[in-house]
C-alpha cells in the first residue's frame, strides 16, 4: 500500500516529527511504500542541516536524511512556507539572493501542489502536527 | 486526472497561530488540480470567518478576502458546526461568506465520505 | 475513519470535538493523547461514555510517560507497526490537531 505523510510541526518542540519518524520506519517495515513525504508549517525547519543538537540527543534531521537515503524517499518542503521561516536551496538562494543555503541532504523544496498530489497519488495519507 | 474528496478541517482561530492562512493556501491548490474540496469549520475554526477583520494594528495579513474568492476557485461547500458557533455567540449573519450551518453529527458523516481529510 | 487524537482531553477540545462529530469507526491516542485513555482520568469517563468507536493507544507514548500500567478496560494497547496497520484497514484518517 502507498502512504504518503505530512508534517506540519518542526523538529525538538513538538513530538509530531519524532513520531511521524517513528510511523515512516515501520510502514516501511511493513513492506509499505512511501509515495513522499511533505514538510509544510514550521515542519518545513526539520530540513535545515545546520541543526547542532546535544550528543545524547537524537539528531531529527539526520536521522530524516538517513532515512531518505536508504529507502530513495521523496521528502518535499514547501517552498512558500520554507521562504517564510528561511529554509533555502541553491536555487532559493539565488533566486532571492541570499548568501547560504541550509536544506539538509534528502530534502527538496518544491510547491504545495506536491502535498495535494501526494494525497491523490497515495492510498493512505496521515498528518503530524500539533 | 484522479478526482478525490479532499476534506480540510479548519479548528484553530486566525492570526494567533499560522494555520488558518496556510491552510487557505492548501484549499486553493486543491482546487486548481480540480479536486472535490470542502472545508469544515469547527471549534476555534468558526473565528477564521467572523466578518470584519482588521489587521492593520497587528501589522498581519488579513485573509478574509480569500474566504470571498472561494468561489471563483469553484470551492463552494464550506460547512460550519452550529454548536461551535453558540458556543461562541456567533450566529450565520457574522460570517464573511455563505455557508451551510450543520450539526456535529451531520458533519462527522460528511467525514466519512471522504478520501483525504487535512486538519489545520 | 481511523480518528488520531494527539493532545490530553485537559488541555484541548480535540477528544470532546471528535466524539461528538466522527460517526464511529476507531479513535488512536498519541503523544499526550494517551492520558484520556489513563484510569481515573476525565478521558475514561468520555471514552467509556463512547461506545461506537474502537479505541487504541499507542504503546511507546504511554511507556514514556509513565502511563503504561494506568491503561483502562476496553482500550487496545498498539505499537507503531499497529498504528500502520490502523492506517491501512481505514479508508482514511483525520488527525484532530
């Protein structure tokens, strides 16, 4: 079966991108497929790689990229939302002229009718959020 | 192109939080990929269509405008729980738009027809 | 309708709010959602008083708030494999945020 998840809450304050994780690991153990995997809100701050978090805490946007990597999984962040809260690829930080780029490997920034094809394209959709 | 029922459920105020404007951006796009969108509005969500807003002295973007555009996008069920709006001393004629006023129960099994439901 | 409730019922109106519109099917506590589900708490009263729904609880969220051994009568205790398999057997779900 095709799930497809969306994320409307950033890493560390609310639990809602831990357990999206948690939920994306075991339908994957399932023998599920991901169809994508959608950032929107302040879940689009679950892609910046310049997330330093202590050593005995769990790495969220490492631990999304990794997971990405493994299973080739489609994580989109919206750009809309991404511009306002200053997550930027090459191509946002050219467009908009910006000095750096922070998107965490794994991650594409794309638009919000990726959230809405993912709702069309998966047999299943679940959102975390607050 | 697939058609499904995609069903965003509104329960948060404006403006204290970002969801209901975000949540307009969703609706909107829904609407251009021609799917079968509604919107229901219940709890805090009721505030979102309370007619008048005024957002110069909080320095936001007012979007009670879109809600009147909706129509133009061919997004016409917009569906309200009457209790929410008792509970709240609001009654239709507040509204900045038509909607339909139902009762929880009646909104629960528009729920359940659904394919995709997205809470903001 | 799988019916996902992620905040306590002391807190927001999210419990209250689904009981009373979803037309039945199942009802998954999650994160702080797992208290209602907790013995001697509101919740119990609410959930019991709600008969039409199958109600579950996530496993790892109650074990993490100390709340593994509270769970009331009539509640199925899932892990995250068995929040999947929800999400698959219901043709949709709606997280009440």
């Amino acid at each position: 079966m095709k799930f497809s998840i969306l994320i409307n809450e950033g890493p560390y304050t609310h639990q809602a991108s831990d357990s999206a994780y948690q939920f994306a690991k075991s339908v994957l153990a399932k023998g599920h497929e991901i169809f994508r995997i959608f950032f929107y809100h302040d879940g689009v701050n679950n892609a910046t790689r310049l997330t330093t978090p202590p050593q005995d805490d769990r790495n969220i946007v490492n631990r999304w990229s990794k997971l990405a990597e493994e299973h080739k999984l489609d994580m989109v962040v919206c750009v809309a939302a991404a511009q306002r809260r200053g997550i930027v690829d090459e191509g946002e930080a050219k467009r908009n002229g910006k000095d750096a780029t922070n998107l965490a490997p794994g991650f594409r920034i794309s638009g919000l009718g990726q959230l809405i094809e993912a709702g069309i394209q998966a047999d299943r959709m679940v959102t975390f959020g607050d | 192109m697939t058609i499904k029922k995609f069903m965003m459920v509104n329960r948060k105020a404006p403006y204290g939080t970002v969801y209901a404007l975000e949540s307009l951006e969703v609706v909107l796009i829904a609407a251009a990929f021609e799917q079968d969108v509604s919107l229901a509005f219940l709890d805090d969500g009721v505030y979102q269509l309370k007619r008048g807003h005024q957002t110069k002295g909080i320095e936001m973007k007012g979007f009670e405008k879109t809600y009147g555009a909706l129509e133009d996008y061919d997004v016409s069920k917009l569906y309200v729980d009457q209790e929410s709006m008792a509970a709240r001393g609001l009654t239709a004629d507040d509204l900045c738009v038509p909607v339909e006023v139902m009762s929880r129960a009646e909104l629960g099994k528009l729920m359940e027809e659904q394919d995709v439901v997205l809470s903001f | 309708m799988l019916n996902i409730i992620n905040k306590s019922p002391l807190d927001r109106g999210s419990l209250d709010t689904c009981l009373q519109s979803a037309e039945g099917g199942a009802i998954l506590l999650i994160e702080d959602g797992v208290y209602a589900a907790t013995k001697g708490s509101v919740g119990e009263a609410k959930l019991k008083a709600a008969g039409k729904f199958k109600v579950y609880a996530l496993g790892p969220d109650l074990e993490a708030r100390g709340m593994a051994d509270r769970v009331m009568d009539g509640v199925t205790v899932v892990d995250y494999g068995g929040f999947v398999d929800l999400v698959a057997e219901h043709k949709a779900s709606q997280s009440w945020l």
